[in-house]
C-alpha cells in the first residue's frame, strides 16, 4: 500500500517557476568561495571564508593566499598545486590542513580548479568546507540510504504535489511495482485501488499543519496480492529542510494483515461466543411456538448473518408426513423472518406464516430431506435460483448483493423440524466452517425449545377442545334472572386451566349458580374440570343445599387423587327473593343493589374441595329485584404486581360506576382488571334479579303450599 507521489529527482514540472528555491543544505556546508590570480594572490573573498577561515576580506585579499592560509611546512606542497592547476593540468580535490586566524588548524576538504577570463587571464578557484561538517553529512546520509534501502518498513517519500520521488524495496514489494514505475506519479495513479481519497487528505493535513498523523489504518488490495484483502499501518511526517521550508511527506507502511487477520477472527470468535450466550438466555423463554422462532432470529441477526429465517416442515405443524420421495416437493412454513437493515433480500423471503413450495432442486428442499447443513460460501448469480422459492425472489436477492448463503437444518429428537435460512450482503464476510458449526449449534439448541413449544401447543390445543367441550354452552335465561357470562383463557401456552362456571335450572323457578376453579394447568386441570362440574349438575338436581352439595364434591375431588378446586355454589328462589349460598375457598362474591355501594360477601370460606374433612356452611342470599351477583375466578383480580386487596377494591369499584347491563357489566370488568399477559383462566358470571312474570308468579305461588 502507498500514500504518495512526486516528480523524478531534477525533473522540471509544467507550469512551475524556472526560479527554483534553492536547498538548505550548501548552507549548512558553509561552502567558501575563494579566488586566486595567477600570481596567487586573494582577488575575491566570500563571506563564507570568512566564516570558515576567520579573516575578513579587509584583511585577506590582495595577500599571497598561501601566505594567510597555509603553514611554513605546506607551503612548497601547495605552491606546486596551485602551479599545476594553472598550468591545465586539471583540477585538484583534497584535504588539506589549513591555518585559522585564530593560530588553530583546521581539516577543510577542497575543491580547485582553473578559471579563464575574457582577456585569456587565468585565475584559480577554490571551494572549501570543514572537513568535519561533511564527514558528519556523508555518514548522515549514508545511514538514511542505507536504512531507506534494508528497512522492513515501507518508506516513501512525497513531494509537495503528492508525487513519489522515493520509494524503497520494502515498499516496492508491498505495492507489488518497481520504483520506476511509481516515481513521479500520484497513490492515484499508481495505486487506484487503495483509498486513495483518505490517503491524499491525510497527506494533505500533515503538509498543512506539520503535525504528523500516527498509525492509520487502512485495507485494501494492490498489485502484488490483487486477489486477496491486506491491513496497513501508515504514518505520516512533514519534511523540512535545514531552512525549514516544506518539502513533502515521508510515509511509512507496515503490513499488519496478519495481526489484522487475527484481530478479525478473534473478534469473531467473540462475537459468536455472544451469540451462543444470548442464545442460551434469549431462545425458549417461553412455550409459544412463534415466540420461540423470532427468538432464534432475533439472535442471529445482525451478529451473525444479515438476514435470517426460521422455516418449520408444513407436515410438522398439521402432524402429517411429508412425502417421503426424493422428486417431491416440500411444504415450508416461515415462522420468523429478520433483516438487519432494510433490504430486498428481505421481501424475497416467505412472508411469515405463508406456505411455500419448494422442489427438489432447491438448496432448502436437500436441507431438510438429508438433515445436513449446506454452505455456499461464495455465492454465484447460478446458485440465486437455488436458493429463492422463484425468479422473482432470486432477482432480488441478486439487487441485494447476497454473497454467501448457509442452510441449517432444525433437528430435535431424531426429527427434522424444518431449517435455518441465513444470508450475508452488507457483511462482507463470507460463511465458513466455523460459522457452520456454530449455526449448528444454535440449531440443535433451537430445535428442542421449539419442538418444546410444538408439544405444549399441540397440548393446549388439546386442553383448550376438552375445556370447551366441557363447559356449558350459552347459559339459559331462568325465570327471574338475567344472566351474563365470559370465560377467558390463559395468554400462557400450555397453561389452560380449570375453571368453570354453570347456570343450572332447578324446580319451582329456582336456579343454581356455580363458578369453580381447579387449581392446576393442562388436560388434567381441563379433565377434573369436567368431572366436577358433572357432578355439580347432578348433585344441584337432587334440590340439595348448597353446603350439601360442597360436602358431596369435597369427596369426589379426593376421590380424584390429588385434585384441589376452589368453588362458590348458589341457589336462588325468585318467588321469595331469597337464596343460599356457600364457598369452598372461593373468593367472595360481590353483591350490587342499585343506589348502593356494591359488596363483598362475607362468607364462610370454608375450605378447598379435595382437603376432606371440612365442614362447609350456608349462608342467606337476598337478591331483590335489580340485585346482581358477581362470580369470578380468581384470574380476574389476582396479578403479580398487586396485593389481592388491592385487586378486589379495584372490582368493588368498578362495580360502583352508574348501572350497566349484565353483557356490559362483564366487558367492563374484563377490559378493567384484567391483563393480557396473565396466567390464569377467567371464568365470570353475572346474574341480576328480575320480577318473575305476573301471572306465572300468582299462579306458582297459589300452587305452592307454605308461601
């Protein structure tokens, strides 16, 4: 990778000032300029040899040079040079020991050559600088070649146009092209492939702020692995010169793909240990099969795939089998379809709870038939019909770039339940071995908490038939009643309970009110439900006292085996008014007459049926004309969240709003207290006293002795 460009050293650039600046470093040589006539005497004096020397121009020209410069002992030495440099026999270069003003001696590294004028006059001159100055130069930029050349770090370096005048063979092999292939031209002329806009603007901020920029990191491909992804580190510095004047960037370059890589699959190695531990928490957190489903998705996605769907076998849900031919085609049920962001690939998914078909050729189809996942993971425009249910859906997956595609089967318990469905597009990552295991492994986790969730749901389908089949249809409308009920059942999967609720005509006008709750859930709840009840009609048929019949059910229920029912029987008598009534372990009843505030009945609890052994005892019911009776469960008043006194003030109040209807009486008791997540059944009936017709009453009551 590469940041940078500039012109070939010396190269003149279009447009640019023939007047260039010059460069620092003959300044900090201190080069001095000193001429000679043919008589050796000083005829020109520069203010670097002044610097150099230590005498001023006042005091050295006109003066024989070797006079002022050199030692008696060097003298006959540099005479016979300087003849023979004006005699044409050619420059001469050395170091020589020469005489500081100041008495020292000091090492300067000469320059001489002959120089002719338009008169034929010849005249030397001299370049001279410190011996030790330039020593120091010549090592400084020895060690900067040499480590530019052997550095394991890419260098180069950037002129202020951000062209390359220097790369090394570090860089060289990054890049994957020779240096002169690059000299002279922009990262984006050389190298379009990297991010070049980034590349440039941080060139563009360290020339303008000198503030270097450290450790940038950066990816892309370049020519010398085109085929694979690779990871930089880059730094960039501003270059001054002694003067400091800007002169470009130098950049540095180390290849960090390897710790990149491994950064990469630790963090994925990460990510999927977060996905297996929100798996183990999220998935199964109840036994509603589409709960379940969206669970699993909602775990998948966005960490591990773009777009997730859970797919259940048709045959597996309806308990049928699926054909059994290898040609056949499969019916599939979405129960739970997410994407991590809006996209196409989404709407080519089977909308949820929608059947699709899907032959043998589909990947989907060999998923479930062989209970083996399947992982493309580059997935070609070929491969799209495979995985769509149709044309339509497969060019939409093509609009969605989905890259890589991984088909996981849900198996639990020796079945195949249906599949997992997972694609990747934005994430440019594709499925590997260890994305397959680990959706294995969410699978088989997934599988048993849905095939769970299938029996509890089969089971409260169940559940759910036999309580209806057991409770009573609509009640009747007895003589001298109005009667409204409601019956609600749990929102939990697979906890349909047992209550119930009956109206049950009796002789004489007279009429039975029964509201009873099996504790317990499920088809045994349902079932011990259905007996009791039955055996409540039967007994209420022999004109038994309320308590009578309790004492008779308390021993069926233990006759059940560990059976407990809490229940509240009535009889009412609408010639006289009056009634009785008994509870065992039932909440109380809520007595309302208009004009009054309702009340809760104060009876003798009693005891649940199925304890034994417990005395049950009567207790007058008087319902006048426009007196209702509330029955309830206790799903309707008891919650998490509140205190049961709380809950029956609550019912207490809402029965004191202006007068209702019986029907409306239920909906407001329903809409008010009750809550959709609860966990128990309601079972509610109101029953409001009416006036028995005219002429039915006086002829009952002149055929009814003791009245």
């Amino acid at each position: 990778m590469e940041t940078g460009q500039a012109t070939p050293s010396g190269a003149a650039q279009q447009g640019r000032d023939p007047a260039m600046e010059p460069s620092g470093l003959l300044d900090v040589l201190g080069v001095a300029a000193v001429v000679l006539n043919a008589q050796g005497r000083i005829v020109l004096w520069s203010p670097q040899a002044e610097d150099l020397f230590g005498y001023r121009a006042a005091e050295a020209l006109g003066r024989p040079a070797a006079q002022v410069l050199v030692d008696e002992q060097h003298l006959e030495l540099v005479l016979s040079l300087f003849a023979k440099v004006m005699a044409g026999g050619g420059a001469w270069a050395g170091v020589f020991p020469v005489r500081h003003k100041d008495g020292s001696t000091l090492l300067a590294e000469f320059r001489n050559m002959r120089l002719e004028d338009e008169n034929g006059q010849y005249y030397a001159l001299g370049l001279a600088t410190d011996q030790a100055t330039l020593r120091r130069l010549e090592r400084d930029l020895a060690l900067s070649l040499r480590l530019v050349e052997q550095s394991p770090i890419g260098l180069s370096v950037m002129d202020t146009d951000l062209r390359y005048v220097l790369i090394n063979p570090a860089l060289e092999r990054v890049n994957g092209l020779p240096a002169t292939e690059c000299l002279g031209r922009t990262v984006r002329e050389a190298l379009p492939f990297l991010d070049v806009d980034a590349i440039e603007a941080a060139m563009r901020q360290v020339l303008a702020t000198g503030t270097p920029l450290l450790d940038q990191f950066t990816t892309g491909r370049t020519h010398a692995d085109p085929g694979s992804e690779h990871a930089w580190s880059a730094s960039f510095y501003r270059l001054e010169d002694p003067a400091h004047r800007v002169i470009g960037v130098a950049v540095t370059v180390i290849d960090v793909t390897e710790q990149h890589r491994a950064s990469t699959a630790a963090a994925a190695a990460r990510r999927r240990l977060t996905v297996v531990a929100e798996a183990s928490e999220r998935i199964g957190t109840t036994l509603d099969l589409e709960t379940t489903t969206r669970e699993l998705a909602d775990v998948l996605v966005p960490e591990f795939a773009d777009i997730a769907a859970v797919d259940i076998l048709e045959g597996v849900l309806t308990d049928s089998l699926p054909p059994t031919g290898t040609d056949d085609p499969v019916l599939i049920r979405a129960l739970a379809v997410k994407a991590a962001y809006p996209t196409p690939a989404a709407d080519a998914a089977d909308p949820v709870g929608q059947i699709a078909r899907y032959d043998a050729t589909r990947l989907i189809t060999r998923c479930v038939r062989t209970g083996r996942p399947i992982l493309l993971a580059h997935v070609t425009d070929g491969d799209l019909p495979r995985i769509a249910r149709d044309d339509r859906a497969a060019e939409l997956l093509r609009q969605a770039r989905v890259h890589s595609y991984l088909a996981v089967p849900l198996r639990a318990r020796g079945q195949v339940l249906g599949a997992l469905d997972l694609k990747r597009a934005r994430n440019d990552q594709p499925f590997d071995h260890d994305d397959l295991v680990l959706a294995g492994e969410l699978a088989a986790r997934a599988a048993v908490a849905i095939d769970n969730a299938r029996w509890y749901q089969r089971q409260r389908h169940a559940a759910l038939a036999l309580q209806r089949h057991l409770l009573p249809g609509p009640p009747p409308q007895p003589p001298g009643l109005e009667v409204a009920y409601r019956y609600q059942p749990t929102a939990s999967v697979g906890e349909v309970g047992g209550d119930w609720f009956d109206v049950i005509p009796l002789g004489d006008d007279m009429t039975a009110l029964v509201v009873g709750d099996v504790m317990g859930s499920g088809i045994n709840a349902a079932a011990t439900m259905g007996q009791l009840r039955t055996a409540a009609r039967t007994l209420a048929g022999l004109g038994l006292a309320p308590a009578a019949v309790l004492s008779h059910l308390d021993r069926i229920a233990a006759d059940l085996g560990e059976s407990i029912a809490t229940c509240v029987y009535a009889v009412h008598d609408p010639r006289r008014r009056r009634g009785r009534i008994a509870s065992a372990g039932h909440l109380p009843p809520v007595h309302t007459r208009p004009g009054r505030p309702p009340v809760l009945l104060e009876l003798p609890t009693g005891a649940p049926l199925g304890v034994g052994g417990v005395a049950f005892r009567d207790s007058v019911l008087d319902l006048a004309v426009d007196d209702e009776l509330v029955l309830y469960t206790d799903g309707l008043v008891e919650t998490r969240d509140h205190d049961i006194d709380t809950r029956l003030a609550a019912l207490t109040d809402l029965l004191g709003r202006p007068r209702r209807s019986p029907e409306e009486t239920c909906d407001l008791l329903l809409g008010g207290l009750h809550h959709q997540s609860g966990h128990d059944d309601i079972a509610l009936l109101v029953a409001r006293a009416r006036a028995l017709p005219r002429a039915d009453a006086n002829a009952r009551t002149r055929g009814t002795p003791g009245t």
